[in-house]
C-alpha cells in the first residue's frame, strides 16, 4: 500500500526575498505587454476620433456609427444637423460621426 501513497517530505526553508523578483519583473512585462497592445491603440484612436469630431464642417458628407450617410447642413456645439435625403434632416450627437467621407460619396450611392 505505501507504493500507492507517496511519502510526504519535509518542505524546504520559507522562500526569501531574492526569488520574487522574478515575479515581479514578470508582472511588469505583462502590465507593459497589454500598455502597448491595448491601451495605447486605443487612446491613439481616440485622439483621431477627437480630431475629426474637432473639424466637422457645414458641407461634410458623413457616416454616422448606426451607417446613415449624409451631408452636414448645421454644426452645433454637441449636434450636427445631417440631411441624408433631400429635405430630410436628422439631429444626432457629434461624437456618433464615425467617418468623414470624400466629396461626391453621396452623389455615387
């Protein structure tokens, strides 16, 4: 029976201090691994997203995130006035503009 069961030994001294910096160093390449890989990206975009939010001008043919294509025929301070037909006009937020397109897309679609 003593075959199946192993024998329980002794466990070492308590780890001192030197075999956590191991640990440590690890964490910190993690932290700096998902810095990188996904925080900077985004706050990047963010900053581009910010820009062209910043720009938005009487004129501007756009794509909102729910996809209406249209022409902005006012800008508000938060708004902007979108006509994505001929004599029809929606208010939606300026942050929900998600691209700016060419001149004439709007013509060609």
């Amino acid at each position: 029976m003593n075959s199946l069961i192993p024998a329980a030994w002794a466990q070492g001294a308590p780890a001192s201090a030197g075999s956590q910096l191991p640990f440590i160093l690890l964490m910190v390449a993690i932290f700096a691994m998902f810095y990188f890989v996904l925080f900077r990206p985004q706050q990047k975009k963010q900053k581009e997203h910010q820009a062209l939010i910043s720009k938005l001008a009487v004129g501007d043919e756009v794509v909102t995130t729910g996809g209406l294509l249209g022409k902005i025929t006012e800008v508000g301070d938060s708004f902007v006035t979108i006509e994505v037909a001929p004599d029809v006009r929606i208010k939606v937020q300026k942050f929900q503009v998600s691209a700016l397109m060419p001149k004439g897309t709007l013509k060609s679609a």
